[in-house]
C-alpha cells in the first residue's frame, strides 16, 4: 500500500503530495513521520492507495505512525482544499488549523496517572505501623493517587503493601479539564413566544444561514441552548462560538449544566495539556459540543447540526495570521458540507450581513424586546467640550459622578468602558514637541503608572520612564490623553470606599485571569468594574444599573470605511450590559460630537435608521458591499527591500488594471499607516474591486512576491487598516 502525505513544512516549494509505501489499514488522515531530505518529518496522510505513481524501489517508507483514531477527518481534508486554494496558503498550513500546535510538534502528550487500589487483607506484624494505617485507609477509600498515598504514609510502607499484594498499582489516563471548578450555572426558562417563533423558524427555513437579529438582552442565548438541545437529541454534535475568550466560561457553565460533560473548550488561552485532552475528547467524540472563540470553528467534530457564531459583526472574527480567513466564511463550509443550520446572532449586525439578510439570502429573525420585559437601558448624552470648558478636567463628566454616587448608594454596580489600558496615551515634552514613540514600532509609547514604565502596545517592548527630554533636556513632560489605569486612580480619588476592579491586557494573566476577575465582580466583590473591549459584549451581571462610555469618540475617526459602523455597534454593546435584569438601566455617553448622527442613531437603539442611512452613503460612494476592498502588505526589515518588492506588486497590479479596467474602482501605493512594527517596514497596495472576479490573481501575484525575508499577503474587507 502506498500513501499520499503532505508534510508539514508550510512553504510553497514543498507544497505537493509525496508518495510513500505504508503498513495495510493505515487510515487517511493519519499523521505520521516520514523520510524527508535527509530528516525525519511530522506529514498527513490524505490518500492510500494499492498502486503508486512512482517504481516500488525508489519510494520510502513511512517511519512511524501516531494516532488511534486518525486525527484529521475526511471534513478536514475537504476543507483543507477549499481554505488552501482559496486563500493561496500552502496545504500544510490550512491543515494545521485543525489541530492543536503543541500536539502536531509533539510538545504533548496523554496525562497519566498511577493509583494504588485495594487488592486484599494480608498479615501485617505489629511493628508496622504504617502499614496497617495506610492497609486500613486504601480499604476504606477503595483507591488513592498513588503520589499522594506514599506521600501520606511514607514510600516505604506503600512499597512493602505492594510487595505483599495488599494493594495494586496501575496506571490511567487523566483528562485535564479546563475550568474545573466552574460551577455549573442554568436555570430552566420558559421560552417567549417570541424565542419559540425563533427556534421553528429555524427548523423550517430552507436556508442554510440564518441571522438572529435581538436587541442586548432579548434571549439570544437560550435560543441557542435550546437549537443544540434539539441537535444533541437528534445524535448530532455543535459548535458555539464567542468574540472573546472572555466569555467562553460564562458559557461553558451553561453549557456543563444543560449537557454535562458534552460540553469541550477550545480556545489558546488553554494550557498546552488542557488544549490536547479537549480536542481528543471531541475528536473521540466524547463531547459533542465545541465551544470557543474564532480557532474552535475547526474543531473536530463529525455529523454537525448547528454552528452558532454570538456577535458575528465582531472584528474578532477575522483572522490576522495566515491563512487569513474569516470565521464566517468557513462556519459556512462546514454547515455545507453537513447539511447543518448557520446562526450568526448580534444586537448590531455587520451591514454586509444585514444586506444579505433583507435580501432574503439568509432567513432573517428579529427580536424587538427585552427578555425581562424592560426597556433599553436610558443613554444620556455628556459634551465633554462643554465640560472642560468649566474647569473639569477629570475623566468624568458631572453626569457621570452623580450617576455614579447614586449607584453606589444604591449598592448597585457600574460598568465604565474605555477601550484604552495604561495611564495616559502619549508622553510629550512640552517645550519641544518630542513624544515618546517605540524603537521598534512607529507608534506612540503608553505611560503605565503602576510599573513607572513605558510600553509598547504592538511589540511589548517596555522603556524606562523618562524624567527629562532626551532630544532637548527639558523637564517638563505633559501627558496626553487617558487610560484605564488613570481611570481606576481617579475612581480611587472621588469614591475612596468603592471596591473598583480593572480588566486589560495589563491585569489579565494566565488562563484564568479573566474568569477571576470576572467572577469577583459577579459575585459584588467590586462595585465598579472598569475595562477595555474585553468586559463590552456578552457579559450578564444583574447588578449593574449603570454603564460610563467615556470616549465614545475614539474609533468615530478612524480613516476606516467601517469607522461609523464600529462606534455604533460598540456603544449598542457596552449599553446592553445596564439593567439587565429588575431594575431599569441608564447609560453615560461621554463625547466631544454630540451632534454626530451616528451618536443619535446609538442613543435611540435605532439599527434600522442606521442601516439605511450607511447602506445609502456605501452605495453612493461604492464602498462594502458595492465592492471589495482589498490590501496588498509587504513586510520587511530592510527598507530598500520592502520599497522594491511593493513596486514590484503594485506594477503587477497595474498591469493588471490596464487589462480590466472595470474592475478596478481605486488603486493606489502607499506607506501603511503604521510605517514599522516589530522592526519591519510597512508597504500597502490598496484598492476597491468591483467584484472578485481578480481576486485570484492578485493573490498570485503576492505569492510570486514573497521572499523568505520578506512577506507578501492578501487581505480582503481587512478588519483593521492601520
């Protein structure tokens, strides 16, 4: 028998099939280690056959074979073609999506485990004291960890119990369960006749996608529970994914208690065993429910029946590592591929989305009210202009404080979100205009006060905090601009008894950070919770009556044709959190615009005045999805190079243009806006497509670019320009 193995160097040169002779019933989609330029190498095996293209004599052997079952699935494999040639990757790198980094470099293996049992009664002489007390302790307990069993009564004694057959040893496959000790949350609702209305709807669409469009708090996710209750009865399997890694043990405690140990968690924030145990208990088809955030949609489940993506207008969603994919893209093929229901859920769709839900491409859902009966929570409109024009200068506007005084008498909870850690933004010399920016990065440095340091938020490079200027020695620094950590010291100076919690990138470590953090606050360990991103969508705290938006403005500027879009949607999210269950929530809304329109839609909760609105300018400026817009980087740590590889490109892409000028709307060369990250520079070609018609060949024209030193990718509607 001879076997087609791809091997797992992700380079186009090694980019085929290569043959070799293998043992009978070696199943496809084994992974193996196989003879390879002088080495032995991790490859996949994606075909057997009897025959072989090549003489018998001049074709190697496989030298090893490694897993029981299979790892990868036909699915897989299937996929795997569609993901390569779509995104012009290399086989080998589509392939590693769907499985865990550490198991594929052997980093990981099965824990085991060694347990001593009761085996029988045996004479003990009466100097053996711990003899007969640990002989007396394993009969009562029937078995121990052996570890901790020679720990308690000495090796010695477990030792002599063993020679004397009293007691056995053996060893056992130990699962490392994530979030063990999250207690498992779910109280059986009565669904609404809306929810209900939902779910046949469905059931009975001939639609293969299907969009659930629910105000913040109007039962999405029992929704979804109750979608996979009905694909789990029917022997099927699902995957539930969440934006932000934040959220997945909230869920996963919903999940445990509605399908006990059905439920896996695949996400990076796993330990490396922990990552390896859950794929295998889903791959053996243990569990039947994968729940995580974007990589989860490769879990390796079979027979699925429903793939649910929550806040599918979220960023998060989009791969910014190569392959570079969109989450929804490949949900679509799997469900495909299964016969399975799509259900992509938000408060606030994407516009591409919604356009293809009124259409009729997908079958659309609306959810108008709030599950508790209550109204949206009331937003209240600060002008910081106004506010500093009065002499304030903190981060709060008078509104702001009083709510927050009320709330706290109250004993209720506050949310104040600030998509920005550290102290202040930027560290500026006020007498010669010189701002701290990183040696590595072309981007400002953040003031972190509690470590005195400053940071580099797209390297992670730290400097010393600087106390004159280095360019022309004067003293006195000024910083610009907010961060969470001033926010928090802040808090501390106006409300000293409240208990406030602080949640980004700084305070979050390990794993568990965030669910540490998170359950602290849910229990009322804290008063105010203050963060970035990570605490404005998904969460589900009773308690909190009051959310602060404190620049609502920071992303309504962005050179980014999605700008408008992204504030709406982000202050649709935060606002959700208030008065999410009896009491009736408020919002502060902190901005320098307060006439901007996209502001007005947010404050009256209005998607579909919104929606027609932007749809109405893209169509009229051909923007998404009136066209694509595509971005071609070089990345480079040589200057000259970087240049002469994006002239390279962008002459490509011209000629390109001349063919078919009807399809190019705009094209143009241009630094990226952020010139250097990590030492490289930064070259874009950007342009708008009237369609996809070219898309692969510009593709192919990026991978003819690539040199080793110097990468040339594809990004298609990029989620982030900068």
């Amino acid at each position: 028998m001879f076997a087609k193995v791809i091997v797992d160097i992700a380079h186009s040169q090694v980019d085929k099939v290569f043959e070799y002779s293998c043992p009978d019933g070696l199943a496809v989609g084994s992974r193996v280690k196989v003879p390879f330029g002088g080495r032995k190498i991790d490859g996949f095996v994606i075909d057997v056959s009897p025959l072989s293209s090549y003489p018998a004599d001049k074709v190697k052997s496989i030298a090893e074979v490694f897993d029981e079952p299979p790892a990868l699935l036909p699915e897989c494999l299937a996929l795997t073609e569609k993901i390569s040639r779509r995104y012009r990757v290399p086989k080998a790198a589509s392939l590693r999506l769907f499985m865990p980094s550490e198991m594929r470099l052997g980093k990981v293996r099965v824990s085991v485990r060694r347990f001593a049992k009761f085996k029988s009664e045996v004479p003990l002489s009466a100097s053996a004291k711990k003899q007969a007390q640990a002989l007396e302790f394993i009969k009562n307990e029937g078995e121990a960890d052996f570890a901790k069993f020679a720990g308690k009564f000495g090796r010695g004694a477990v030792d002599a119990l063993k020679e004397k057959g009293a007691i056995e040893v053996e060893e056992r496959k130990v699962a490392r369960s994530p979030f063990s000790d999250i207690a498992p949350t779910y109280e059986k609702k009565v669904l609404t006749k809306a929810q209900t209305d939902a779910i046949e709807s469905i059931e009975k669409s001939d639609k293969t996608v299907n969009l659930i469009h629910g105000v913040t708090g109007s039962g999405k996710t029992e929704i979804y529970l109750s979608v996979i209750a009905r694909q789990i009865e029917r022997g099927k399997t699902a995957i539930f994914l969440v934006p932000e890694i934040s959220l997945t043990p909230q869920m996963l405690s919903q999940l445990r208690a509605r399908f006990g140990g059905a439920a896996a968690i695949m996400h990076s924030g796993l330990s490396a065993g922990e990552r390896f145990d859950e794929w295998w208990r889903l791959r053996s088809g243990e569990a039947k429910i994968a729940i995580g955030a974007r990589s989860a949609i490769f879990a390796p489940l079979e027979n699925i029946g429903a793939i649910i993506i929550d806040e599918e207008h979220d960023t998060s969603y989009s791969s910014e590592s190569a392959p570079r994919y969109s989450t929804v893209d490949v949900a679509k093929l799997r469900a495909q591929y299964n016969g399975a229901k799509l259900i992509l859920g938000s408060a606030t769709p994407s516009v591409e989305t919604y356009v293809k839900a009124k259409s009729g491409q997908y079958n659309l859902i609306t959810l108008k009210d709030r599950i508790n009966g209550k109204p949206l929570p009331e937003i209240l409109i600060a002008d910081m202009t106004k506010e500093v024009r009065r002499g304030n200068n903190t981060p709060f506007s008078a509104a702001l404080r009083e709510e927050l005084d009320r709330t706290l008498k109250c004993g209720k909870q506050a949310i104040l979100f600030l998509n920005r850690r550290g102290y202040s933004r930027t560290v500026m010399c006020r007498d010669c205009g010189y701002v701290a920016k990183c040696e590595h990065c072309d981007v400002t440095l953040t003031y972190h006060s509690e470590e005195n340091c400053l940071k580099c938020h797209y390297c992670g490079a730290r400097y010393r905090m600087i106390s004159a200027c280095p360019d022309c020695g004067g003293t006195h620094v000024l910083y610009g601009g907010i961060g969470t950590q001033k926010v928090v010291a802040e808090l501390n100076r106006l409300f000293p008894s409240a208990r406030v919690l602080r949640m980004d990138n700084d305070t979050v470590s390990g794993k568990d950070g965030q669910y540490k953090i998170l359950k602290q606050f849910s229990q009322k360990d804290a008063d105010i919770l203050v963060g970035t991103q990570m605490i404005a969508k998904g969460h589900d705290f009773p308690a909190v009556t009051l959310v602060g938006i404190l620049d609502a403005d920071m992303s309504l500027y962005f050179s980014d044709s999605r700008s408008g879009e992204r504030t709406f949607q982000l202050i649709t999210q935060v606002s959700g959190r208030s008065g999410r269950a009896g009491e009736t929530g408020k919002v502060v809304l902190q901005t320098c615009s307060p006439d901007n329109y996209i502001l007005r839609y947010a404050v009256g909760y209005d998607y579909n005045g919104f929606f027609e609105n932007e749809i109405a300018l893209r169509k009229a400026t051909l923007f998404p999805p009136y066209s694509l817009i595509c971005r071609v980087m070089v990345t480079c740590g040589n200057n000259d190079k970087a240049l002469q590889t994006l002239k390279e490109v962008y002459f490509a892409i011209d000629k390109l243009r001349e063919s078919r000028p009807e399809e190019f709307l705009f094209l143009n060369k241009m630094h990226s806006p952020v010139k250097r990250i990590q030492g490289k520079h930064r070259y874009q070609v950007l342009m708008r497509l009237a369609s996809k018609a070219l898309i692969e060949e510009i593709y192919g024209i990026a991978v003819q670019a690539t040199s080793a030193d110097c990468p040339v990718y594809v990004e298609e509607n990029p989620a982030n320009l900068s």
